[in-house]
C-alpha cells in the first residue's frame, strides 16, 4: 500500500489557530449557503443569482422562517450547540454531548428539526440513546468545534472522537466512515497535501465498511463538467451517497480559489450547507480561511457566542 509523506511539520503552538480556523470557516460556509439552501431547482437559482454569489442572503426556501441573512441553517445551528457543549464541559464525551443535545432542542430554538434529530430525540425520550439511522452527510458538517479539542491528538484519536460524535446522532455507517475520510483528508491537507493526494491518502489509510472509492472515482468522472449538470449527475439531496461524491468534486474542481469553491457549492443548491461545512474545514485545513470575505465571519448572528466559546476553549 502506498504511503503519503507530507513534508510541512505542523508545531503545537498552530493547534489553537488550526482549530479556530476550521470552526470558523465551516460556519462561514453555512451562513453563506443559507440563500439557496435545500432549493434543488437550478434554473430557480439560476434566476436568483443571476450575477452570482457573493453576499450573505436570508433563505429563499420555506424550510426556514424567521430567519435572516447572517443566520445560519440548522446544520450551523446545532454545530453552535456542540461548539457551545464542549466549551461549558472543556472535554469532548458522547454522553455529555447526547444530554446537550437534547438540552438544545428542548429549548424550543428557531431551527428546522431535521429527521436525524428527531429520532435521536425520540430515542432519548425513550430512555435510550441510540442514534437515528440517518445517512445525512451533514452528520459530519456538524463536527468541526471538536477541532478545538483535538487538533493536537494523535490522527486515530481525531478519528475515534469524529466517528463517536457523529454516532450520537447518525447511525448509518456511511456517515461514520464519511466523517474518517475528511478527517484523514484534512490532517494531510494540514500537512502540506493537495485535494487529489489527501483525498487518495484518506481513502488508503482508513477503515471503511462503505466503499468510499467508488465516490471519489465518481467525483473523479466529472472533473471538466459543468456545475449544474454534475450536481444534477451526481446529486444535490442530503444523503450521504450523494453529497459525498459531490463535495469532492467541488473541491477538486474549484479547490484554487475558496471563494469561487464556496460560491459554486451554494450556486449547486440542495444541500448546500452540508457540503460547504467540509468544503470550508478542508480550505480551512489549507490555511486558506484567511481568503474568504470577512463580512462572512463579521455578520454572523452568532459571532459574540461563537468568539465566546473559542475563547473559553483556547
């Protein structure tokens, strides 16, 4: 089996940074995608945007009323909520995090209850706290905050902690195994690697139940492709078979200019904000967070939380 050795050292002093860029970046791609978020009909988009995307939009779907430019999807929401959870706890724990959980959505907040979310919490009702069956990819979305506590673990402990978070909530073992793979990914784009090595790096070196080579030679298969007809190929929808093979390409494809990347992916629509989250803590990972509009970040709803909980947790 091929090895990837990667040249740039990573010193411990960058961890704090490392992670608060990956956070920051993942919710600066949420708030960015809320727009066009969960939209499927391109041509709709189409004549939203005509001149493109470059600002912060309040939704334009139903899926999320009440809600303003600078707010983010419940994917942001709840990623907030884990952000928060372990900067009250400072340690990461799936027991811990199962009981904030249910302690952030029985606070009655202004955010779409997803199917994961709701089976989890039904579970919890029950006394049982067994994940969903869920196949989301934006399970892994919502990861980014344990960054702050384990940028300076060892790789497989990264990995164990991603997969045992996303466990609380998502059970299907796509989800888990898509969570492995953008961790390898982004300790080896840290590292110095670019998209097509870390991709093949995270692909060689993890243990997968799902065959996740087959989405990546997928995304592969439609490098040169027109953005609204790989989306439609390969599928804009939630699940984590087609949001997965998409998100690679995106980053492959337009992995150059984050902005551009960012925008595509919003411009591609359905489940816009699932994508954008890994797309921003890969770019992230390339220390590219610094390139992405700083009104993304600035006009956050959340920021004074957000610029709270990274304090508590530095």
């Amino acid at each position: 089996m091929p090895t990837h050795s990667i040249s740039k050292e990573v010193a411990p002093s960058d961890d704090v940074a490392f992670a608060n860029d990956v956070i920051r970046a993942a919710f600066a791609a949420d708030t960015f995608s809320l727009g066009a978020h969960w939209i499927y009909d391109l041509e709709e988009i189409g004549k939203l945007y005509p001149e493109g995307l470059s600002d912060l939009d309040a939704p334009r779907s139903k899926y999320h009323p009440g809600k303003s430019a600078g707010d983010f999807t419940h994917h942001g929401d709840q990623s907030l909520a884990l952000l928060e959870s372990l900067a009250k706890r400072g340690e990461w724990s799936v027991d811990f995090w199962a009981e904030d959980f249910a302690a952030y959505w029985a606070s009655d907040p202004q955010s779409y209850l997803d199917g994961a979310a709701r089976d989890t919490l039904e579970n919890l009702k029950q006394g049982k706290r067994e994940p969903s069956g869920s196949e989301d990819l934006a399970g892994v979305s919502r990861i980014a905050p344990l960054f702050a506590l384990i940028a300076r673990s060892p790789l497989e402990e990264q990995v164990s902690a991603a997969r045992s978070i996303v466990g609380v909530t998502h059970g299907d073992t796509a989800v888990a195994d898509a969570a492995e793979f953008f961790v390898r990914a982004i300790a080896a784009l840290r590292r110095g690697a670019g998209y097509e090595e870390a991709f093949e790096a995270a692909i060689e070196e993890g243990t997968y139940s799902v065959d996740l080579s087959e989405y990546v030679s997928a995304a592969r298969s439609a490098i040169g492709g027109e953005l609204n007809a790989v989306a439609t190929s390969l599928g804009q929808s939630c699940s984590t078979s087609k949001g997965f093979p998409l998100t690679v390409w995106l980053a492959l494809s337009y992995g150059d200019d984050p902005v551009r990347l960012l925008e595509q992916n919003a411009l591609a629509g359905g489940d816009n904000s699932a994508r954008g989250m890994i797309l921003g803590m890969l770019l992230a990972a390339r220390g590219e967070f610094s390139k992405l509009p700083v009104a993304w970040t600035n006009q956050q709803t959340a920021k004074v939380r957000i610029d709270s909980a990274l304090s508590r947790l530095a």
